[in-house]
C-alpha cells in the first residue's frame, strides 16, 4: 500500500525557508570556493587541481613541434626487445613516467623491472639489458610526417646481477 502525502492547506507551500545564518554561512562557503578557483585559475599549477588549472585539458601543444613517447624495452641475448613497459612488469604508464627521474639517476632500479619480468614470463628468453628509449615523431602541422628518433636515456646491463 502506497502511502498518502497528507493534504495542505491553500496558504502552505510546503518549502523550508533558510534562516539569515544558514544564508550567511552558503554564501560564505560559495564565494570562498570561487575565490580558491579564480586564484588557482590564474596562479595554480596541476599539483592545485581541482582548484588549479589541469594543464593536459586547458593548453595545447605546438602542431610543429615533436611528440617524444618513452618505452622500457628489455633486450636478450639474441638481441631481440622485449617490451616492458604498458603493464608488462606491473606497472603502468603514467606510474613509470612518474618515476623516470629516479630511474635515471638510478639505473640499478632497471633489474627490479626485469626481475619482474621474468616472475610475470617464466617460460621467456632471459634478459641481458634494459633500455628506456624516447621515441621523437616530427610533426608538420599537427600531422605525423614520418620522421622519427630513438635515443636511449639509460641503459642498465643485467649479466652477473642475477
């Protein structure tokens, strides 16, 4: 059985009004949120967001200027690659490039990643090297022009670590 709102009367509209305080208290609460998105607007970074500006959606690259897209490639001793990067080892993408600065100035850090390889790849070829290679595609007006670098950041050899 459903139940039945009860009958108002002509005069009730049956709308809760908002005290003086409760008005206050609202507005002070809306202006200090603009506030905060109108300062992070003009002097946030992307480590403010969601009160700064998220630079990835709010500016735009140069259509001439270079793509540079990194990869984690492992190399075996048939001198075959290996791609590590993409989910291969555990780890994705956006966390690896968070790290490349460590990895960098870290090379060590490199067998971690194969070493993870080879527990996710048991029956694979064994690594002897891992490589972290930017790629650059040129780009004319926004448009690949079929030009494109590899230039290895850092490399790590493997043999006599295991």
């Amino acid at each position: 059985m459903v139940p039945v709102p009860p009958e108002r009367g002509p005069a009730e509209t049956g709308v809760l009004a908002l005290s003086p305080v409760g008005r206050r208290v609202r507005m002070a609460a809306t202006a200090l949120v603009l506030a905060l998105l109108l300062a992070g607007t003009v002097w946030g970074t992307d480590s403010d967001f969601p009160f700064g500006p998220f630079r990835m959606y709010s500016t735009r690259a140069d259509p001439n200027a270079p793509v540079v897209s990194t990869r984690v490639v492992g190399v075996t001793d048939s001198g075959a690659e290996v791609r590590l990067s993409g989910g291969e080892v555990g780890l994705r993408r956006a966390e690896f490039e968070g790290q490349l600065p460590r990895l960098v100035e870290r090379p060590e850090l490199l067998t971690l990643l194969a070493e993870s390889y080879a527990e996710h790849h048991p029956g694979a070829e064994e690594l002897v090297e891992v490589r972290i290679v930017q790629r650059r595609y040129e780009l004319a007006g926004g448009r690949r022009t079929g030009e494109a670098t590899d230039r290895v950041l850092v490399a790590q050899d493997l043999e006599g670590t295991a």
